[in-house]
C-alpha cells in the first residue's frame, strides 16, 4: 500500500468511525451491513468480491489490524521495528 492511499484510508476510516461515534444508527448499519454503509457514506463503489468486517472494540476487549504484508523486512529491520510503546496501555514501557 502506498503512502498516498494508506493515507486516504485512515482519513476514510476517521470519518467512519467519527460518524458511528455521533449517529448511533449509522453505527449499527456499520456494524450490520458494513459495505453498503460504507459505500453511501463515501460515496464509493467497492468492489464485488471485497469483504469487509467491523469489529467493535470495548474496555476489555481490543484487536490487532494485521495488513497485507506487500513487503518483506530483514531480521534487522524486524529487530529494528520490535519494541517501543504498547497500543494498549501506558504501564508496559
């Protein structure tokens, strides 16, 4: 994924969630049929054959996005890229 439309689809993701966060029927429609809401939110046609899943997080419950890998990292880059802040609270470090 470029940078460019890794970039479209976070800011497409932000207005998603920001609308599920304000119209609770919207969200339910995200939730129940998330391609058609999609779709008339943004007004994009998806393709066919895509899937698309919601998966809402709650105070004990969060989940990992793991995306295509479209390249392959070195040991030394894998090395590099472990470690750091967890996503999940502010106690680990």
């Amino acid at each position: 994924m470029s940078e460019q439309s890794g970039s479209r689809r976070q800011q497409a993701e932000a207005r998603l969630i920001a609308r599920a966060w304000q119209d609770e029927a919207f969200k339910q429609q995200l939730v129940q049929n998330p391609k058609a809401a999609i779709q008339q939110e943004l007004g994009v046609q998806l393709p066919a054959d895509l899937e698309v899943q919601v998966l809402e997080e709650s105070p004990t419950r969060v989940y990992l996005r793991l995306p295509v890998n479209r390249t392959e990292l070195s040991d030394e880059q894998l090395e590099s890229a472990a470690g750091g802040l967890c996503m999940f609270c502010s106690g680990c470090v």
